[in-house]
C-alpha cells in the first residue's frame, strides 16, 4: 500500500518520514529497513499486512513488569528493521527483507488481529518480535480497530521513529518498552542511529502518560565497562527521571556475534547497582 508518511520531491524521488533516517530514494530504490521503496515517484510499504510472527504471550515477557501484570497480550509483527544490530537474537524477521530480499509473511487483516486478541481474552495488542516503526500502517489500522474496542497497544521497539510517526501513534499507544543501548558508538558502529533521538523520543513517550519501562542489553566488550554503564544511567535519570522502570538484560551469543562470552552475573549486578546509586528504585535483572 502507499505509505503514510513521505514526502515527494523533485525528479521522482521520495523522502520518508517514518524513522530518523529519512531516507531519500530514486526511483526503484528501498530504504534501510528494506520494506518502503520508491514506486513511481511514490513511496509503497511493501510489508502491510504481512504477519510474519504472532504469539499469545506473558506480557512480562515483552518485557513489561509494571503494566497490566500477570495478563497474557497478543503480539505479531511484520518483516524488517531500520537497525541492524548484530546480536539480533530475531534477525532470521528483522533482517530478512535485506539478507533474502524478500518480504515474508502470512497475510493477516488488522481486523483479524484485533479478533484473535479478543478471542484470546489478551487485554492488549504488542507490536513487537521486529520493530512495529517499520511495520507503521500495519501497527496503526490494527491499533485504531484495538482501541475502539478497549484494548491497550503496546510497541516493543528500538524507538527509532521520526517525530511525525511518534506524533501519529501517542493517542493510541498506551505502553512501550524501548531497548537504550546507550552511547552513540555502539549505535554508530553496530546499529545505525543515534541516542539522542532515542532519549528524546522516550521522554515524549513519558510526558503523554505512555507507561514506559526501558530495557538495557549489557554485551561484554561493547557496553559492559561501569563507565559505560555510568553514562547510560546517567542519560536515563538525565531525560525520564528516578521514577524510571529499568530492565538490565544478560546478552546470549547471537546471529553475528556468537564469539562473544555470556555476559558475567557480576557485571549485571555492577550496573543494577550503578543504577540504584543514581536513584531508579525499579531495576530488574533479565536473561538470568
Ligand atoms: S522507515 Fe526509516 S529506514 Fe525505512 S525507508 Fe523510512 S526512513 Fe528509511
């Protein structure tokens, strides 16, 4: 379908406005996330409608630990990712659109969505397992159909999106969980992107009563020095304050990085405790 935020510009090319990274395209071309691409001087989302996962799950597991606790909330997702971490432990979904230049899925309606999550008595919908920014039109007609019949939506995301996109979905999103790496190297050398527009986009999130809880993968050798586990706590209290619910997680070899150690108990507890010194009382500890 045509997308919901581009703009057209000269010679045929497009812009999107749907991440940070503002793609231009000519012609032919798709974006980073390999799922919006220039179709005649205009810019087509290739992945609507295309479930390419769905679960029933702990909503603990997202992971949300103070939202609707001890409820089940039904997730799907569709094929992509504007970032391309390499420890992805989904990357067989977010990267396949660029790894086998193919969009993959089953086609599932919003509609139909909305109906299993009813019939599944879930109390919310999670756009989750990729990353629901790249999947935007998808997420919001299944949102809208979500809401109108009482039930919470939840984005489980790198939270990437550009301002026009966080715009178009606060008035229906009522909680996210958003993955900080932390510092601007691991962003710029491993996944693309920025952390200031992550920690901007959290405190909008924040300040339009989104519950947010923020979840930290410690990667030994990346992130896991207490001067980089410092900095990130310091960016957490900088922008969404003590009252902040943070998840520190435990990293298990993945995709490109399978020659990388588990991360050490010890390090967990280090950065647990770095953030308890600066103030967040609600600090749990994941993956372990
Ligand atoms: S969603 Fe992001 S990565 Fe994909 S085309 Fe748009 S700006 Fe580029």
């Amino acid at each position: 379908m045509e997308a919901m935020l581009y703009e057209k510009l000269s010679d045929n090319k497009v812009k999107c406005l749907v991440c940070n990274h503002y793609c231009v395209l000519k012609l032919g071309q798709r974006g980073i996330c390999g799922v919006r691409e220039n179709k005649d001087g205009k810019m087509f989302v290739l992945n609507y409608g295309k479930t390419v996962a769905s679960s029933v799950d702990p909503i603990e597991k997202k992971p949300l630990y103070n939202y609707l606790q001890r409820t089940n909330t039904y997730s799907f997702a569709a094929a992509g990712c504007n970032m391309r971490c390499p420890w992805c432990q989904n990357y067989s979904i977010s990267q396949s659109p660029k790894l086998n230049n193919r969009i993959e899925g089953t086609e599932i309606s919003p509609k139909e969505h909305v109906f299993r999550a009813i019939h599944y008595q879930c109390p919310s919908i999670s756009y989750t397992y990729s990353e629901p920014t790249i999947f935007l039109e998808y997420a919001y007609a299944t949102m809208k159909l979500a809401k109108d019949e009482g039930l919470k939506n939840i984005w489980v995301t790198n939270g990437y999106m550009s301002k026009e996109t966080l715009k178009l979905i606060l008035p229906l999103l009522d909680a996210a969980n958003v993955d900080y790496k932390g510092q601007n190297n691991v962003y710029e050398k491993y996944c693309s992107g920025d952390a200031l527009s992550i920690l901007e986009n959290m405190k909008v999130m924040k300040d339009n009563s989104v519950h947010l809880e923020v979840t930290t993968l410690i990667i030994p050798g990346l992130n896991d020095k207490e001067e980089n586990i410092q900095s990130i706590v310091n960016d957490i209290v900088t922008y969404l304050g003590t009252d902040i619910i943070w998840h520190i997680t435990r990293f298990f070899p993945a995709y490109q990085m399978k020659n990388k150690p588990i991360t050490p108990k010890k390090t967990l507890i280090m950065a647990e405790k770095i953030g308890h010194d600066a103030g967040i009382k609600n600090i749990y500890l994941g993956n372990i």
